[in-house]
C-alpha cells in the first residue's frame, strides 16, 4: 500500500533537462565537496535552480533541502528564479558614476520596464546589480552577456538594447 | 585523560589535555559568559561573547571553540575582554527589537541576562533594523526572526539532533535569516514540530504556540465540562518552572490544577496504561499472525511526522494505537460523557503535556469523531507554569492532592512512558505476562533504561528469544529505520521517542536543559514508578472497570473505533 511515494510526491516537470541532471547527480553525487560544481553545473543546465532541481540534488547527496537552499542563497552567484535570455550589467563603479552611469541605468530600467536585479515578463532581459565591471577607461560602461559597451550616453540605449533578441 | 597545567587569572590550574579554554574556566570556577555555546550541540564560536585574552594570541579568542596547551596564559577578565563582550552585546541589541516587557521569554532570557552581566547600559549604536514577519502556520512553534539573534543552536539541534533539516541559515551579511526552504511557514514544511529549537533558542526568537488564553477561555464558560490530563513526564519538571528542583510533584500539580478551576483532574497515565495493553496485544496478535514486524510505537507525534515524511514505506511498522493523550479524548468524550451524562460537545478536554507536537497531534484530521475533536487545547509544562503565575498560585506551598476517578488511576508502568525506554519497559512488564501466563516479579528492565541513544536487548521468553531497540532523538532513530530499510533490523519490538531522553527532555519543558536536568527528571520518573502499589499495566483496576463495562476487550471493536489510528504518506520536503 505503501510501495512508492503518495500523490503528491514528486513529480518532476516533463523536460530532457532532467534527464541531464540525472546524468550529473550521478557524477557529483558520490564526490566529497561537490555541491558548488553540482549547482553551478545545474544553473548551467536550467539558466536558474529550479526547485525541483534542488529537491533532487537534496535527494541524491542525502542532505537536507535546507542545506541546499542555505548554500545557494549565500553565493551572489547562484539565482532561484529564470532570468533572461540577455543580463545586462550597468556599472556604478565611481568612475562610472561620475560619468553618468545613473542616468545610463535609469535609461535601462524605462526601456524594459523593470527594476534592477528584475527579469522582463517575456524572459528577454535582465538587469543585474554590479559595482564595477574594471573597465574604467571605457566609462560609463555596460556590459551584455560577454559584450562591453563603452562611453555611453541614454540616446544610445534603445538601439544596443534591440540588437539581443 | 592526559591532564596539563594552564594559568587561567594568574591561577595555575591542571586541565584535560583536550578541554577548551571554556571548561578550563569552568573548572577554575570562572564564568564566561556564553550565547552560541550549548552543552550537548556542536560548539561553533559563532557570537563571540564568550571572548578572552590568550597571551602570545594576538586577537581575542572565542574561549568554547579554543583548545588549551600546556602552558597557555589566559586572561579573562582585562578591560580590552570586558570592552569587547560589551560591544558585542550591544551591537546585538541594536539590531533586537526592545520588546522584552511583552516577549514570551520575558525574565527567561539568556540575551536579557548576558547584556545585564556584561554591564550594558546603554544601546551606542543605531541603524537599520531587519524587519521579518512572524511565522505562525505551525500549530506548535511561533517563528519570530527579528529576535533572532543567529546564535545556530536551533539549526545545530534541528539537523545534528533530529535530522529534520528544517531550519538552515538562508542569505548572507545582514540579510541572514535562520528559515525553513524559502522562508516558508514551518506549517507548510516538513517540520516535525518536536520544539527542540523552542528549547535551545536563547531568545524569543522561537517558542511554543502559546494557547494559555483559549484554555482561560474555556474554563469561564459555565456550559462546558473542562476536564485536564497531565502527561507523566510534566509532574517530574514543574516543579522547575518555580524554581524547585526536578522531583516528583504529582500532588501539587493536581492541586494546583483543581485550583485553576478544571472541573476534573484527570491522569493521561490512565490510558497510557490502556495504551500497554492495547500496544501488548497488538505485538502479540503480529507475531502470531504473521503481521509485520518489528512493530513501531506511536506514542510520539513528531515522530509519526518523521516516518510519515521520511520512510513513508516504512508507515506499516508503527502500531496503530492512538497515543495516551488522545485515547484520553476520545474516551473522555465516549465512556466519560456516557457516565456523566454529559454529550460529546459538552465536554472541553485540555492536556498538560512536555511537548510541543502533540499540539500538532490533537489537530489532525484523524483524532476527531462527527467533527468533535478528541482533545481541544494543549498546553505545554511552561505554559502551565504562566498559568499557575497569572492565577497566582505559589505553587510550592501547594497541599498533595489526588486525581480524579476513573480516569485518574494508574500504574508505574504509565509514569515510566515520559522517559526514554519507558513504554517498552511498560509494554514487556504487561506481554511477558500474558505471553507466560505467568507472574513477572523482576519487573525493571535496565538495558533499555537511560539516555544512550539507542539501546538494545534480547529477552528470553518462554523459550522465544524477543528482541527489542529503542532510540530516543530523531537522529538515532534515523539510524535505526535505515537498517530497518535495509533489511537488517531483526527486532520484534522498537520504542522511538522524538527527544533526547524521552518526554522528560520535551520540546515543551521548562528551561534550561542539559544532561543533568534530563537525568534528574529520568531519575524521578523511575521513583515515581517505585512509589506506586501498582507497576504493571494490565493490573489497573480503572482500566478492567473500562473493558467490563465499555471496551470489551484489547482489540476489539470499540478499540478499533476510538483507540485506533491509520498515518498519512507525505512528501519529504513539504506539507501537502
């Protein structure tokens, strides 16, 4: 009566991206001090740590949920929920700042509609905080994805953002 | 124990080669004060309160995390220690909210009485204040974490302790919060409720659902009967609340009960007794049918939780006998109300318990008949004991009174259910006699007496060798269901019980505790064992009254009805 789980147990969400992590829990499950490479594997995998995901790591390296939830809530680099296809990074280094970087940011957020650290509703883009990206030279400075776009100015905001789709 | 010399305030003093700088100072008669530090849990040397000066060392050390060396030359009263415990304390009083006037914890703070020792006067900081919401979806056990103090005890005991995994730290810097997965309500977790962090927590921060003002409530509306059961394991720890020690104090707890106005003062050890012969023969009926064994006591709702959440495969193991505390309910409201006259919904059961989870317990969906519940109101032994102080009774002043009848008669063998191996003690005093038929007259079952972890024996009976576990703290009893898992756990019989010690270590007992506390309530339960005409269960003249003229007989069909549970598969991370 009691052979497998109840109802409401478990059910992972019909996606070959479990199928993979399935494939890296097996990898990482067995190893000392693997959490951090299986979670940023996984962020990798999803874009984010999804839930369920967490569930199944907490299940395979036989730790607490909590245990794994502490872990990725403590390191910046690690989000719990879907960003965006493009994460744009305005610096508010202090040369930037002195350059404008906040008129550059204020652009940003009024073209996307969003706050910092927030994600467009079509998963499109995401601005994400940064203190200073060590491109001084360049300021006021963003970057997208990999990309650095130097000596901006607001005008120039809405063409480079059209051109991630 | 190599022992070595160390100079603790110019005082030579011969230490244990691997004691910390903490219990040195101990051992020289030297109080540091201490606020992470817990006996029984990792030490972590987290708030830094218990900093001194080591010579050679050129920072302050956190003295319960620093291990002597010969020779080592420690201060701990300099005014550069001084300065720095008082800064620290202060810098935690800034970011607390000062409401100690109203807290739960008021006068039973350990941060109220660390910031008056270490002499602070004034709060030099001010700043930025977290602000949290406090979490009260548990029907056991109140979140408040802007009185969080981060001091780790409760996430030591809750992971090391119980295995539960429920509170973990979350976030970072000033953001750190001590939560459940997501800051969800531990109601909607997979919480067991047991309350340990309610016991270790230094602060307000957690405590036990306070439920004082319904029962208040109940007893001054003239419509109901209220009646009250009080857990074994209460008598043997209220007594602390006042400041006496941990004995036996079973007739000033009926005293004082009455003189809270209950209509009758009943003994949850009347159908603890009930539980043992039920318990007994549903044992025996397994093992001559084929049943599945080892069998589980259910006595411990936590616990339940725990199987239910963690080995829900396993759920067919646990016995299915309701607990003592709701029998009583529902026979309050069946065999009681039919001889007073009274109708179900008349009568207003209130119990007395060491434990926070049987508050949980008494609000499952299973422990109610046509809507009416069991038991309505739980309170905890410290809740009691506010009682006892807003109706100013001084408690230690209190004549010995005696419970009501019938369902306040009963036998050693329920008393010893509050300590850890009490209900196998109790279930083997009552089966081996009727599996001989014979008189049992060694009636004390050492092996599984005590606070060891898990305990194990083999009995010889009537030529059948009967083996038992018992584990107390969730912790070990993790350990014994992955044997069990396995398929290497050849027992008959095991008794597990939430908390370290049995019920006596209670998440709802008075505070503090450590392992001389838990000893001394151990030590008194089993003399109150001793001091009772009657040792073994199925000589309870009340409970034979019970059968003759209600029940029938062990098993039978109105024990099905009202005595008899069935548990619930649930998710391992969350509620359902």
């Amino acid at each position: 009566m009691f052979e497998g789980a109840c109802a409401c147990a478990q059910q992972l969400p019909n996606n070959g991206d479990y199928d993979r992590l399935a494939e890296l829990l097996n990898k990482y499950k067995q190893q000392k001090g693997a959490l951090i490479p299986m979670l940023q594997e996984t962020q990798k995998l999803f874009g984010y740590l999804p839930e369920p995901a967490m569930e199944q790591i907490a299940r395979a390296f036989a730790v607490p949920l909590g245990h794994i939830y502490g872990v990725a809530t403590f390191y910046a680099q690690f989000y719990l929920e879907p960003r965006g296809r493009h994460v744009i990074r305005v610096c508010q280094g202090t040369a930037c700042h002195v350059r404008g970087s906040s008129k550059i940011l204020d652009r940003v957020k009024q073209e996307l509609g969003i706050n910092a650290g927030e994600t467009t509703k079509d998963f499109r883009y995401t601005i994400e905080p940064v203190a200073c990206i060590g491109a001084c030279g360049l300021a006021p400075v963003m970057m997208i994805n990999e990309n650095t776009h130097g000596r901006l100015t607001p005008e120039m905001m809405s063409k480079i953002l059209l051109k991630y789709e | 124990m190599d022992m070595i010399t160390v100079k603790i305030d110019g005082k030579d003093i011969q230490v244990p080669a691997d004691a910390t700088v903490l219990t040195a100072a101990q051992m020289a008669g030297i109080d540091i004060p201490t606020l992470c530090y817990y006996p029984g849990l990792r030490p972590e040397g987290a708030c830094r309160v218990c900093a001194v000066e080591v010579e050679g060392v050129k920072s302050l050390v956190a003295s319960c995390v620093y291990p002597v060396t010969p020779g080592a030359v420690i201060h701990t009263n300099t005014p550069r220690v001084r300065n720095a415990r008082r800064t620290i304390v202060e810098l935690m009083l800034a970011n607390h909210p000062n409401s100690c006037l109203t807290c739960e914890r008021n006068n039973n703070c350990e941060l109220q009485q660390i910031a008056f020792k270490v002499g602070v006067r004034k709060v030099s900081f001010s700043g930025e204040r977290r602000e949290w919401l406090k979490d009260e979806t548990s029907p056991s056990v109140v979140r408040d974490p802007e009185k969080c103090i981060l001091c780790g005890r409760c996430v030591k005991v809750c992971n090391d302790i119980q295995s539960a995994g429920i509170l973990n730290y979350n976030n970072r810097g000033f953001d750190t919060l001590v939560a459940p997965v997501l800051n969800r309500g531990l109601g909607s977790t997979s919480c067991v409720a047991c309350g340990q962090c309610s016991v270790v927590c230094p602060v307000g921060a957690i405590t036990e659902k306070n439920d004082v003002d319904e029962v208040w409530r109940a007893l001054s509306d003239p419509k109901l009967h209220v009646v009250v059961q009080t857990a074994p394991a209460v008598r043997v720890a209220i007594g602390e609340e006042f400041g006496l020690t941990s004995s036996v104090e079973t007739g000033k707890l009926v005293a004082g009960l009455r003189r809270l106005g209950f209509d009758r003062v009943f003994d949850t050890d009347f159908t603890a007794d009930l539980t043992i012969i039920e318990e007994a023969h549903e044992l025996l009926h397994r093992i001559q049918n084929g049943g599945t064994l080892p069998m589980i006591t259910s006595c411990s709702p936590g616990w339940i939780k725990f199987l239910e959440h963690n080995y829900p495969a396993l759920l067919p193991h646990l016995s299915t006998c309701k607990s003592p505390q709701q029998m009583f309910g529902a026979l309050a409201k069946s065999y009681y109300a039919d001889k007073m006259g009274l109708k179900p919904e008349e009568i207003y059961v209130v119990s007395i318990m060491p434990c926070t989870a049987k508050k949980y317990e008494a609000k499952r969906p299973e422990m109610s008949r046509d809507g009416i519940v069991d038991v309505d109101a739980v309170l905890t032994t410290r809740e009691l004991g506010r009682m006892f102080e807003e109706a100013g009774i001084d408690f230690a002043k209190l004549p010995d009174e005696e419970f009501d009848e019938p369902m306040g008669i009963s036998t050693g063998a329920a008393v010893i259910f509050g300590a850890s191996g009490g209900v196998m003690e109790a279930a083997l005093r009552t089966a081996v006699e009727v599996i001989t038929g014979k008189e049992l007259h060694d009636i004390e079952f050492a092996q599984v007496r005590g606070l060891e972890g898990i305990k194990e024996a083999t009995l010889d009976v009537a030529g059948q060798k009967v083996k038992v576990a018992v584990a107390n703290g969730l912790a070990n009893a993790r350990k014994l269901m992955d044997l069990l898992a396995a398929g290497q756990a050849d027992y008959h019989f095991i008794e597990i019980m939430s908390c370290p010690g049995g019920c006596i270590g209670g998440g709802g007992q008075p505070l503090p505790v450590d392992m001389e506390v838990r000893l001394a309530r151990m030590k008194a339960i089993y003399q109150a064992d001793r001091d009772l005409p009657l040792r073994k269960s199925h000589e309870n003249p009340a409970v034979k009254e019970l059968y003759k003229t209600f029940l029938g007989k062990p098993l039978g069909h109105k024990s099905h009805e009202l005595l008899h549970t069935s548990y619930t598969c649930r998710p391992l991370f969350k509620e359902c």
